[in-house]
C-alpha cells in the first residue's frame, strides 16, 4: 500500500541497460529515435535534398510504431496529457500562418503539430530518461563522426573555423555540439565499465574542444555559464563539505601557484594566450569583432522591431519562418519567436519551456547524490545551454536540429512524466501510512502474495 506513497520515477525511466536483449516495441522506438536525432545532424553531412526530411520521417515512423502496439488506445487517449499549453500555442501560430497565406508557412506549422504528437507517442511509450538515453547515443556517435570527418581541419593546421567537415555553418554544428556535451558527461559520469568510462571522457573533452574551435562565441559561453552554474549550486548544497583535502594537497598547491604564475609572466605568455584566444574567437576583426554588434545581429534585430511596429502585430506575429521572407536571418530565438508568433503565442511557448527549467531546478537538488539527481542536474544544465545559447542563433522553436528535437521532447512531457509522480525534493522521505492501511499492508506481507 504505501509503494503508491512513495516518489516514483518517470514511466518508462531506467538507466541500465535490459538483462536480455530482445526486440520489443520500446527497443525499437528508442533505436529509430536515435536514429531520427543522428539524421538531424547528418543531413548537413550529404548535399541531397532528401536528407531533410529524414528526422522527420524517422520521428513519424516511431509514432506509427507506437501506434501498432498493445496500448495503442491508452496512448491515443492521453496524447494530449502532457505539453497541452504547447500545443495550444502551436494551433494559435498555425492559424496565424494560415492568414498570412504563404503555403510554405502553413505546412511548416503542420509539420511542427505532427512532430509533437509523434513525440507525446514516443514519451509515452519509451519514457523521457529513455529519450534522453537516445539522444545521448546519438550525442557520441555525432561528435565521434565530427572528429573523422573534420580531421583535415583539425590537423591540417587550418585558419579557418571548424564546421565537422559538413556544409553547415559552424555556427550550427556548435549548437549542435554544445547540446551534446551535457548528456556526453552525463554518460561518462554513470559508465561502470573502466574502458568505456574512459572513453565517454575522453569524448566529453573532444566535444568541449570541438565547440571551442568552431569560433562561436554563444555556445562556449552557454556550456563554460552551465557548468558554473551547476558548481555554484553544489558549492551552496555542501559538495565541497564533502571534498577529502588532505594536507600534501594543499602544499602542492601552494607550490604550483607561484611556478604557474612565473611562468606565465615570463617572455608575456599571458599575451600571447590572449592573443590566441583573440585569434580564434574573431575577437578583434571588423566582421566579428566585439564592436561588430554581434556579427551585425543588432542591425538585424532592429529591422525586426521596425517592422513588427509598422504592422502592428505584436500580439500575433506574422507566421512560422516569416521572419526569413520578410527580415532575413534573424540570430536571436526570442526575437525570432517574437516575430513570427507575437507575444500571445510566443510567451506561451516560452513558458512551457520555463515550466521545464523550474521543475528540473526543484528536482535536482544538489544535497543529494544518486543517479535521479544527476540525470536531472544534467537535464537542467541543458536547458540553461539552450536558452543563453539563443541569444545568438535561431533555434528556440524549430525542428532543424537534434537538439531543437530534444527540447520539443521535455516541452511535450507531462510532469509526471518529466519528473516522477510528484516533486522529489519534496517527497524522498518515505511517508507513514494511516494505522488501518498500515495494518492492510501488514497482513498482505504476511499472507506470502
């Protein structure tokens, strides 16, 4: 009786993998999604067309395959049990698409509300942690694949940024790489195996150094202020309390200080650092440059105002990837959310959003040490990546990358599903049962059912 009392893990939720490998309905499911957020990023591998459409067809073949299970009526049933103010937003931005009257408009907003429902199908069968195992996968393949193919680039000593050997922008690949390497440390962090440890870390350090060399300065900020973020929260919930610092620690330190100082202030190694940093980042160039604007972004940003001040549309916006037709490539998500879904539509997705971020700050609560408040924390730190990460790039509510998708999966999550039965830092002690349920449980123990 009193299981039903306890906090309970997400539906679907484990971390290890099956003791007996089968082909089930869920194993199935999870290999085509990883396969769905792979393509995603392998579509800016190949120059055909075709590859576009292939996340989304893996995605809608997922659905179709959740479709064809045992549970099929349960899960049509409660489709809508999870990101329903989402899904209002994206209805409220597709009849807008549908007054502005441009076709490609129109079917992008139909495409997006497919790819949603397919995605509360996909929860609800496989569960988020199982999303997120996915994903993960995806994460290790996509970065192992980045170091073979851009390897020109990274040994050839090139001067220009590196882009993973694709047609992308590096811009892009950095998105994409930077939402990676959360989940990358995640695995690392939970990997018993020494080999395969030592692997997932080293992985984890080639995506940082991938994100680094791409020269976008949005995505190293986000991942260097996610990782701060995540150490100051520790650093207030007691970590350090618990670092064993011994005393030869300490005089090591103490040595190290003052060799590491000389030895950068011997012949300006501290310049040339700089300059190095300054090189690779584009810090000084006209086009980049700190007084560039953002790369000329502002201007862009400006022409978006004037032109939603002009029409006065800003409660409804002009429609899904009308800022591209009408303004150009807008750099900023929350500009771009505003434009094309105004702020009725648009603060509702970006509460749903919000709605992510809060309850994975409730749940992973630092105090704590087990793999449920890991998978948070790591959750949570992606989301921060994400939103500073829009700041400079376009990809707030889109489906044209992995990460983009990954997110569209937390929003379409219920709560319960997201983070459990109820709030964790709420409800990790166990609770007493009334004396008459108390005496129920009893006699069923006893009875040997």
């Amino acid at each position: 009786m009193t299981r039903g009392m306890e906090w309970t893990a997400p539906p679907g939720a484990g971390f290890a993998r099956p003791s007996t490998l089968q082909l089930s309905l869920k194993w199935l499911v999870q290999r085509c999604l990883c396969l769905s957020f792979l393509t995603a990023f392998l579509q800016y591998e190949v120059t055909s067309s075709l590859t576009t459409f292939l996340p989304m067809a893996a995605l809608a073949f997922c659905g179709l395959l959740v479709l064809c299970g045992r549970q099929r009526t349960d899960r049509v049933q409660h489709i809508l049990g999870g990101g329903g103010l989402l899904f209002a937003a994206m209805l409220f931005g597709e009849t807008i698409s549908y007054t502005s009257g441009d076709s490609y408009s129109m079917i992008y907003g139909l495409v997006f509300i497919g790819l949603f429902l397919c995605a509360r199908l996909i929860v609800q069968e496989i569960g988020v942690p199982n999303v997120i195992r996915a994903y993960s996968q995806a994460g290790i393949a996509t970065v192992s694949l980045s170091l073979i193919t851009g390897r020109q680039t990274l040994f050839a000593g090139s001067s220009g940024r590196f882009n993973g050997g694709t047609r992308a922008h590096p811009n892009l690949i950095s998105f994409i790489l930077a939402g990676f390497f959360p989940v990358i440390v995640w695995r690392a962090m939970e990997e018993k195996a020494g080999w395969k440890k030592k692997a997932l870390i080293g992985l984890s350090i080639a995506a940082f150094g991938l994100v680094f060399i791409t020269g976008s300065r949005g995505s190293l900020f986000a991942v260097l202020a996610a990782g701060g973020a995540m150490l100051l929260r520790g650093a207030m919930g007691g970590w350090l309390g618990r670092l064993r610092v011994r005393h030869l620690h300490i005089v090591v330190l103490l040595i190290l200080i003052p060799l590491a100082a000389s030895y950068l202030l011997q012949h300006n190694r501290i310049g040339h650092v700089g300059s190095y940093l300054a090189e690779v980042l584009s810090l000084n160039t006209s086009g980049r440059g700190l007084k560039s604007g953002l790369s000329g972004r502002t201007g862009i940003w400006e022409i978006a105002f004037h032109i939603l001040r002009a029409h006065g549309r800003w409660l409804f916006g002009f429609g899904y990837r009308m800022g591209d037709r009408m303004v150009g490539t807008i750099d900023n998500g929350y500009v771009q959310l505003l434009f094309e879904s105004g702020l009725i539509a648009g603060g509702m997705i970006l509460g749903s959003m919000l709605r992510v971020f809060f309850l994975l700050w409730k749940v992973s609560n630092p105090r704590e040490n087990n793999a449920w408040t890991r998978y948070y924390a790591v959750l949570w730190c992606l989301m921060i990546v994400y939103f500073l990460n829009n700041v400079s790039t376009r990809y707030l509510f889109s489906f044209g990358s992995p990460f983009s998708l990954c997110v569209l999966f937390l929003m379409a999550a219920s709560r319960r599903e997201l983070v459990g039965g109820r709030m964790r830092a709420r409800a990790v002690q166990r609770v007493k049962p009334p004396p008459r349920l108390a005496a129920e449980e009893l006699a069923w123990n006893r009875s040997g059912d």
